[in-house]
C-alpha cells in the first residue's frame, strides 16, 4: 500500500483548499509545535535534575519529572478555552494562537536562570512556562485533528488524520537530533549555554509554522456550519448535555498517550540509571523508533479505513502492554542492537496503531459544533496520565534495579482501560463526515 499523499486536485473541497494540504499543514504545524514540547521531556530527563534541583538529592528525578507533568496539569484548562474558541471563532484562528504561545513559552526556557543564580525562583519560573507550553498543547492536536478530519473525503478519513500524530514524531525526531550533540559537550558547559540552545532555536521553527498556517482556510464542514447559524453559543454545555458518554470514553481511551512518555522520557532515565546505557543511545532509539513510526502510522491509518478504528486501535493497545517489558529488559541487556530492535518493535510497531487511529477515532465521534471541544476537553484530560507517569512512576520505585516491573504492570493497567473503553465505542468508520456525531 502506498503512502503517498494524494495530488493536489484529488479531492478539493470548495474554498478550503485540498485533503492533502490540510493534513501537510498540520503534520508541518504538529511537528514543529511537539518539537518545543519534548525538547522539554528530554531536558526534565537528563538536564533539569542538575540545573533547577541541585539540592534535592534522590528525589531531584521526581521533581523534574514533576515539571514535565505540570503542563498536562494546564491542558484540560486550556482545553476548555481553546475548545470554546476553536468551535466558535473557527479552528485556524486558535491553532496561529496555540502555536505562538508554545514559541514564546519555550524560548522564555531557555533564557531561565539556574538555581544557583535566583533559588527556588528557578524552578518557579520553570513551572510557570511550562503551564504556558500545556495550554497551547490543548488545542493543538484538537484543533489539527479537527479541521483535518473536515477535509479529508468520508472514506480516508483515518489516513489523513494519521499525519497529524505523525508530525508529533516528527518533532520528536527533531527534538532528539537537536539534544544529542548538546549531551556530547562538556559538563560546564552543557550544564551552562548548551541546554539552552534547542529552547532558542525554537523561534526559528516557530516562524516556519507561521508561514504555513497563515495560508490554511476553515474547513467547510465548519463554515457550513456557521452560514447555517448552527454554532453553539457555549460549546462545553451542548458537549457535556449531548456527548458525555464520549468525553468519558475519550478520557479513558486517551491513557494509552502515556506509553508514549514511558518510552520518550522515563526510558531515558531508567536505562541511564539502571542499566548505565548513556543518553546519547537512549535518544538515538527514540530517533530510529520515530524515524520508523513515521512509515508505519500512515499505514495504520489506511487500515483503520478499510477495517475499522477500534480493531487498529485495541491492537495498538495491547501490543503496547506485552512489549513494555520486552523493551526495557532490552535496556538492561547492554546489547545496542536488541535495544533498536525492540525499541523499533514496542514504538513503530505497538504504540504507532493507537497513535495514528485516535485523531479519526476520538473525532468522529463528535458532531462539528462540538467537535474541537469534544476532543481536546477528553483528550486532554485522559493525557494527565500520560504527564504525570514519569513521575508516579519514579515515585513507585520503578527508576531502579527491577523497576522494569513496576513499570510494566502500570503500563499494563492503562493500555487495559484504553482497549476496554475503546470496545464500548461504536464504529463508525462507514459513517459520512457531515452524519458524525449525530444521535
């Protein structure tokens, strides 16, 4: 099956431009907005520790992780308002908005004094930009989900949305590239000038997004919408006296988000830790199982068009579960090959079904009145899972020898509530765009 984007006359849709840009957008957009935000998760890993809790001893891991977990704590906040705006002003206005509040946010970080210079004011501060990067994450991949999902044709719908999530690992992909010659410099300056940088280049992508999305159009499932005076007035009401059965079932489904922080920034520090495995290899697998994942995702994608969203997606969930520990016993092995090997196989292969079927999945479950704020109020609030798990993790004893238990049991328990509630779901893959939704 081929991956390729289809050409640009293939499917346009009146005054909105064709699937292909709209899902090329927001890949591009995706990529460079998730590039701020996992430069930071891998910063809380290997940098934080040292430069914000120098005095805190065994417990300076979890304080750091604890930082990477304080944006998930902003998301469901930022969901609501985001939410609000995306399915009343529109969903461009609010992904230009979410995507210059994460350049601002992660440029401000690199600029932060360390603890040596200001005290407890440095992780303070820390904590407070880092809640500005969670609530411009709210919207972003409800706000792309949602205007690529109103393009795309009725029966392609998973493979367009699919390169929404796929651009996230591009900007993992990127963010890992850009910290691994940092983590090769001096301690003096690593710990000084070095970390700062992949903070100050974001400035640089960040203007790159912003030529891109100026040229996105509305989608006209939502100026339908609005000609027709169907807008709701208040998003979140309509949404919770209509839909909440599947904000509840979107939360649950959403906790499989936190395979991705297990394997993106507690891995780092487990393998570091436990089995010594420095933090240049331990990226460089994030790079190679991301590099993978973005072949595999749009893959799953079609999949999910010919079969259907919950077989891909409780697959995803399972594999997940019974490749963990396979994965992080790899990481004790000392064997750099079998650490690609089951990397490539637990990420690309696992997490990547779930990973690319969610856009579509989550979505069309909500009609487009609703929909933004369906999918970022329940997406955002199951992602608290996935901020905090580092840290609850670490908390439980898992960043030791033998954590890889600990660790696999937990992982285990949220891939089984997100297969369980995916199941209660109904499919509905063969439904048409403007039927979604609609009970």
């Amino acid at each position: 099956m081929s991956q390729t984007l289809p050409s640009a006359g293939e499917g346009a849709l009146t005054n909105a431009g064709t699937p292909k840009r709209a899902a090329v957008a927001s890949f591009l957009g995706s990529a460079v907005e998730y590039y701020d935000f996992f430069i930071f998760g891998s910063a809380a890993a290997l940098i934080f520790p040292t430069v914000f809790f120098p005095n805190a001893d065994a417990n300076a891991a979890i304080m750091s992780f604890a930082t990477f977990g304080f944006a998930y704590v902003a998301r469901p906040i930022g969901a609501i308002i985001l939410g609000h705006f995306g399915d009343r002003v529109g969903r461009r206005k609010v992904l230009m908005f979410t995507l210059l509040l994460m350049g601002a946010s992660t440029f401000v970080i690199g600029c932060l004094p360390d603890f040596h210079t200001v005290g407890w004011w440095a992780p303070a501060l820390l904590v407070l930009a880092r809640l500005c990067q969670g609530l411009s994450a709210a919207g972003e991949q409800a706000g792309a989900s949602s205007m690529t999902l109103e393009h795309a044709p009725d029966n392609r719908r998973s493979f367009f949305t699919s390169w929404t999530l796929t651009g996230t690992q591009g900007g993992q992909i990127l963010a890992a590239l850009v910290f691994i010659p940092v983590l090769a410099l001096p301690d003096e300056i690593k710990f000084g000038i070095g970390w700062r940088i992949p903070f100050w280049l974001s400035a640089v992508v960040v203007v790159v997004a912003f030529l891109i999305r100026r040229t996105l159009h509305e989608p006209p499932a939502f100026e339908e919408a609005r000609k027709n005076a169907e807008i709701a007035k208040l998003p979140v009401a309509d949404l919770l006296k209509g839909h909440w059965r599947d904000v509840l079932r979107v939360i649950c489904c959403a906790f499989i988000a936190a395979v991705s922080t297990v394997f993106g920034t507690l891995a780092i520090s487990y393998a570091k830790t436990v089995a010594g495995v420095d933090g240049t290899t331990t990226l460089w697998l994030v790079v190679a199982a991301n590099i993978v994942a973005l072949g595999t995702q749009p893959l799953f994608g079609m999949l999910a068009d010919r079969i259907g969203r919950k077989p891909v997606f409780i697959y995803g969930a399972l594999a997940s579960a019974i490749l963990t520990p396979v994965f992080l016993l790899s990481l004790e092995s000392g064997s750099v090959p079998l650490m690609f090997l089951a990397a490539i196989g637990y990420f690309s292969g696992g997490y990547a079904a779930a990973n690319a079927v969610w856009p579509s999945f989550y979505a069309e479950m909500f009609s487009t009145k609703v929909r933004f704020s369906g999918l970022a109020i329940g997406t955002q609030l199951g992602f608290l899972m996935a901020g905090f798990a580092p840290a609850i993790v670490a908390a439980m004893g898992g960043i030791k020898p033998g954590g890889w238990v600990q660790i696999s049991i937990f992982t285990a328990i949220i891939c089984a509530v997100a297969a369980v509630s995916a199941l209660t779901a109904r499919e509905s893959f063969r439904t048409p765009t403007k039927l979604l939704g609609l009970k």
